[in-house]
C-alpha cells in the first residue's frame, strides 16, 4: 500500500506530491493516518525563507491528528504513560528535548538548549513519513498525546500547537487567575485560543485585533471579549485609556494585570507594555520570527515593576492540559471545530497562499 505526502522542496518553491509505501513501524513508533493537520504561523515563515531549515526534500507539518493505525511495541504508551491501541486517536509533538542541558535538568523541557524535531529528516530515509504533510504519520510513542473520546479531533485541530503554546506562556508567568484583566494582542489562532483561555478561567478579557476579515472576527465575538479594539481604528493613547478605566472599573490598579502578545508584529510591543499596570505582566509567546527593531520605553519595566515573560515552545505536559481543557469545555469544542478551513494534501499551495494572505484563521490537511 502507498501513500501520499507533501513535499517541502525549498523557500518559496512550489509543494509537490509524492507516493511512499507503509512499512511497519519500528519498536518505540507508532503508524498514524491522517485525520488533521495543521498549517501553523511557523510553517509559513519557514516557507517565506525566515526560519532556517536544512536544504533537503522534507516533509513539514507539526500539528497531526492522526489514528494509530499499527504500533511497533505490543504495550504500547504515549508520552504521558497512557496506554495506546490501534484506532485510538492521539496528537503527535514534534519536539524532543535533549533531557540532559541545564535547562532539561532543571524541568524546564520547554526551553531545552538542544532541542531536536522528529521531521527534520529526508523523505528518502525510510519509513519517509516523517512529518505532519502526509497521509501517514509515524511518530516517536513518546511523542503522542492520546485523545479522550470526549474530544472531538477536528475541535483539538484548531490549536494543537497555538494552545500549548499560551498554556506554557501563563505557566511560565505564574499561572492563570481568575479576575484578572487580560489584555491579548491579536485574533489570529494564538490570540483565540488566549482569549478562549483566559474567559474560561474566570478573567475579563479585552482583545486588541484586526477587524479586517468579517469571518475571523465573528469567531473572535463567538468567544465573547468584554471588549474588542480594532488596531487600525484606535489610538495608543485611546487604548491605554480605555484599558485603565477597566482596570478602574474592576478595583485593579491601573492597567491590565496581563498582556499576551500573540499578533507577532514588533510594533504591537511598545503598545503591549504601556497598557500594563503597575507590578503587571507581559507574556510574548508570538514574536516567533525576527522582523525587526523597534524602540521601547525601558523605564516603564523599571518604574512600573513590570514583568516581561517570553515563552517561545511547549512541552507534552502542555498538550495534555490542552487536550484536558478540551474535556472540560465541551461547550467551546464546535466554536473551535468551526475555526478550521479545510484543504486536501493535493492543494497545498492554496492552502499556503491563503494562510499566507492571513484568509485563514486555522488551515488544515484533512
Ligand atoms: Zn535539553
Ligand atoms: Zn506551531
């Protein structure tokens, strides 16, 4: 039996398809066959040339669902020592931390100095499926997050990488509070689930987004903001005014106790730290490649005791919450489920270009 990936070939080249045979997977992987697979913001900058990958035929793809279609170990276990069986259905981490740098030692895997990822490897190197871009996936076991069957798989398509992500931003600030006025910059897939985050746990949310895309704000009002900003439409000096009457209003100084940067532009930064208030928190997990300098005001980090918290992976602890998170809120399960648009491998240059274009909030591979 063959089946089909997508094949990376280079910065800004086109994608091409190729047909491969299922082997059976060596002791320690597991088979998967495709149920989702996700086109995240770091997959485009690696396709525009921004991140640097080895110059090989490769298959991308770090956001796969798939069913374990045949496993290499007969007591099989993913990475947080669930048992797994053939037609379970698990999400597959690409990351795998040395276990042995300061930072692995410490406990901080999410931060590992030498990090290796399962895909960067050719597609000539059996059993090829090395990446999420495929029919078929085969994946460390320990690298699997096995679903509950409470969880729908296309509602933990929409975040499988967006939602660890700022899971580990508020772990590394300290953890999530209820009551807090949360202040997330952008609503594209990081920024929604921060703001499906931060609701569900109790605090008052204000989003600073683009209101350009009728779709992707509907989603963002189907997550219920207490307040949404249109960036191109508001002020600096408006916003900060209009966040320190909420904080007012809340009894809670005189800013936000927590701005999440997820937009990735560098000029939301500056912004970002003017509408803390005073002992506040600045998470930026978004900043994901480098686009550039801008001037800040360091004497407000000084002046106002602020914290400013980067976070730029996650680790399998991370999935699991998200994945648990999932099986607490089913009620968020069919709104996330919506934001997926979904593409066959065969259209993978649409579905970049649309990505690309900002037309989509989370494309897909189904
Ligand atoms: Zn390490
Ligand atoms: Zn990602």
């Amino acid at each position: 039996m063959q089946k089909n990936a997508v094949i990376f070939n280079g910065p800004e080249k086109p994608f091409s398809l190729r047909a491969f045979p299922i082997l059976p997977p060596a002791a320690g992987q597991a088979g998967l066959t495709l149920v989702s697979s996700g086109i995240c913001g770091t997959d485009v900058h690696i396709h525009e040339g921004f991140l640097g990958i080895p110059d090989m035929p490769l298959i991308l793809g770090h956001e796969f669902i798939g069913k374990i279609d045949a496993l290499g170990d007969s007591k099989a276990m993913d990475g947080l020592g669930n048992p797994l069986a053939v037609g379970d259905t698990a999400i597959a981490c690409v990351a795998i931390p040395c276990g042995k740098c300061f930072n692995c030692r410490r406990g901080e895997t999410a931060s590992c100095l030498s990090f290796g990822v399962t895909y960067v490897k050719s597609v000539e190197e059996p059993p090829h499926f090395h990446g999420g871009y495929g029919e078929y996936l085969f994946s460390p076991l320990q690298n699997l997050v096995r679903l509950p069957e409470t969880v729908n798989p296309m509602a933990a398509a929409a975040f499988p990488c967006g939602g660890p992500t700022v899971i580990r931003a508020f772990e590394y600030g300290g953890g999530t509070h209820e009551g807090e006025l949360v202040v997330v910059q952008g609503n594209g897939s990081v920024g929604l689930f921060a703001l499906a985050w931060a609701k569900a746990h109790g605090c008052q949310v204000a989003v600073i987004g683009s209101a350009a895309n009728a779709e992707r704000l509907k989603l963002t009002q189907t997550l219920q903001p207490d307040r949404f900003f249109d960036f191109r439409k508001t002020a600096p000096d408006e916003l900060r005014k209009a966040i320190a009457e909420m904080a007012v209003e809340l009894g809670r100084g005189d800013g936000a106790d927590t701005v999440i940067e997820t937009s990735g532009s560098p000029q939301a930064f500056p912004l970002g730290l003017s509408l803390l208030r005073t002992r506040g928190r600045y998470l930026v997990p978004g900043q994901y490649s480098d686009r550039g300098p801008v001037s800040i005001e360091p004497h407000l980090i000084t002046f106002r005791a602020l914290q400013v918290i980067g976070s730029g992976q996650y680790t399998m602890q991370d999935l699991k919450t998200y994945v648990d998170f999932l099986a607490a809120h089913p009620e968020l399960q069919p709104i996330f489920a919506q934001m997926l648009s979904k593409y066959s491998l065969k259209e993978a240059d649409k579905a970049f270009a649309d990505a690309k274009a900002g037309k989509t909030i989370k494309a897909v591979f189904c």
